[in-house]
C-alpha cells in the first residue's frame, strides 16, 4: 500500500515555523538557479537558508 502525504499537516508546520522568533537553518541543494528560484523565493522567510550548489550532471566539464 502507497503512503499517502498529508499535505494540510506539512503547511501548518510550517506556519509554525513562521512564528518562531528565531528562523531555523536549512541546508539546500541546488542544481541551478532555474529549478531554485520558487522554492528559494517561498522559503526564504521562513529559514536562515545555505544554498550547497552542486550538479555534476552537466556536461561537458567546461559548462560546470
């Protein structure tokens, strides 16, 4: 049987993140500016937020 996620219960969470007088620190992966723009753009008030770049699918090594 698939698991269900409960989407409701993940964004009242994070409605209690926004109540912390301190913001929580989160480590996020990027890829590339395109696939992080939304998601840096939501989080942003909510974490102190470190962005770890990495995307060894590119290719060739030159356009790294």
């Amino acid at each position: 049987m698939r698991k269900l996620t409960d989407y409701q219960w993940e964004i009242e969470k994070i409605e209690e993140l926004k109540q912390l007088e301190n913001k929580p620190k989160l480590l996020m992966q990027s890829c590339c500016a395109v696939c992080n723009s939304w998601p840096l753009e939501y989080l942003y008030s909510i974490f102190d937020i470190t962005i770890y770049y990495n995307n060894s699918n590119i290719y060739p090594r030159s356009e790294y």
